[in-house]
C-alpha cells in the first residue's frame, strides 16, 4: 500500500527542486514513488499540476506504435500510425493514474498566491536516508497532509518544520 505525503512551500521554485531530489534518490532505490505531482498556485489565483509523466504523449506514442503494426496489417502503415496515435493520446489525455486531480486541485484552493506543494505517493523508503539526502529544505517546508503512521509523521514534520 502507498502513502500519500503533501508538502506545501511559501516559494514556487522550492518545490520543483524538492521533485528532483526525489527523483535523483528514485534512481538510487532510496524511494519508490507510485506519483509525484508539483501543484502550483500563481497570483492571479488559478492552480496549476505540474505532472512528472506527461499522459498525453506516453499514450500518443504507445497508440502511434500499436496503429502502424495494425496498419502494417492492412497495408496502410501511415495511417494506422496516424489514428493510433490521435487514440493513444486522447485516452492518455482522460486517465488519470496516481493521485486524484480533483483532490490536488481542491487542496491547493487554500494555498496563498505564489505557493506550491508536492504531492508524493510513495511506495517504499529508506526513510533514513531519503531524510539526510534532504536536509536542504530542513525547515523551508510544512507538511499539509499524510497516511503515514503517527510517528513517522510527527518525525517528518519535525525534519521539514526545522523543530528537529
């Protein structure tokens, strides 16, 4: 079973750059990310989802590949190529895998303009040393939201918090 974590930052760009020290310590197999969204909120108040994988164009591409060999089957490659892909992108375009949009979105309503958060799904960590190898933003971070157990999380919020 995953966990959800949600960390909100007062700056946009603390975010993004927490999403890629969690992304570096993924090809370390420090942690197993399921999703990981950054959710922004500009000043004119309008909430914006920065996803990791872009749906739309893995789907085009699977949809392009299965089209042509469908095609390739008919006689006409191109074609097939051609709706395949249009599919594959529309059906990408409607999944939503991960963590639910409209939860993200409802959440980041409350944030003030300007702030962001990231949204974590993880499936397993060394919590150990994920926490050492994020010790930059140790106090620049508040956590919103969790399903982790009691004391991992009053140990997270202490870490993120700068309490610790």
């Amino acid at each position: 079973m995953s966990d959800l974590i949600v960390v909100s930052f007062p700056e946009e760009h603390l975010a993004f750059e927490l999403r890629a020290e969690l992304a570096k310590m993924q090809k370390a197999y420090l942690i197993d990310m399921e999703d990981v969204v950054v959710v922004t909120k500009d000043d004119a108040g309008k909430v914006k989802l920065h996803q990791a994988v872009n749906l739309s164009a893995v789907g085009a591409v699977g949809g392009g590949f299965w089209g042509m060999l469908i095609g390739l089957v008919f006689l006409n490659p191109l074609l097939g190529a051609a709706v395949g892909a249009g599919a594959g992108a529309l059906s990408g375009k409607f999944s939503d895998i991960g963590i639910n949009d409209d939860f993200m979105k409802g959440l980041a309503q409350n944030f003030q303009p300007g702030c962001s958060a990231v949204f974590i799904l993880v499936r397993k960590v060394t919590a150990d040393k994920v926490i050492d190898g994020l010790a930059e933003f140790k106090g620049k971070g508040k956590v919103l939201q969790t399903s982790l157990e009691k004391d991992q999380e009053e140990s997270l919020k202490a870490f993120l918090e700068g309490t610790r």
